[in-house]
C-alpha cells in the first residue's frame, strides 16, 4: 500500500498499473492533513515500478497544491499540478 498526505480534496478513483484500486482516507490532523491509503490490486515485485492514477478534485483549502496556468508551462498548452508533500510507503 501507499499512503499519501491530502488536505481539503476530494477523491474519485485510483488505479494503479491501470487498475482498479481501493482506497481510504484517515483521520485528518489539524495541521498535516489527510493521510489517503490506497491498497494496491496486486502485490508488486521488488524493483517493479506501479503507475498509480488518482482522479480527484482540489479546492481552494487544498494548500499543499500548486498550479502552474498553461502559459506557465513549456507546451503552453495545459495546466501543470504539483505538490510540496511527500510520499509515504508501507
């Protein structure tokens, strides 16, 4: 499993290598956020890399979130998300 820090999202479906994934969400600390952990569908192989695909949805209180506008990025084309949080594995 992985578990990863979430503030204020909202979480649809995860897939990992392009399948279906469970995934729940824990206690929500007043400063760290969300931890969501998300059960991979099959055990993965040491050194085997996992895809994992989240579709969510963020709102203005999710501050750990950053957004690059489309003209802020190399194709000019899309915006660009990334986050100041790490990862954790279990």
């Amino acid at each position: 499993s992985q578990v990863l820090d979430t503030r204020d999202v909202q979480v649809f479906k995860v897939t990992v290598n392009g399948q279906d994934a469970q995934f729940a969400f824990g206690e929500k600390h007043s400063f760290k956020g969300t931890p969501l952990e998300i059960t991979f569908p099959n055990e993965l192989r040491r050194g085997q890399e996992a895809i994992v695909d989240i579709s969510f949805e963020s709102s203005p209180q999710s501050s750990a979130l950053q957004w690059f506008t489309p003209e802020q990025t190399s194709g000019k084309k899309h915006p660009f998300l990334f986050s100041q949080c790490q990862v954790e594995f279990i």
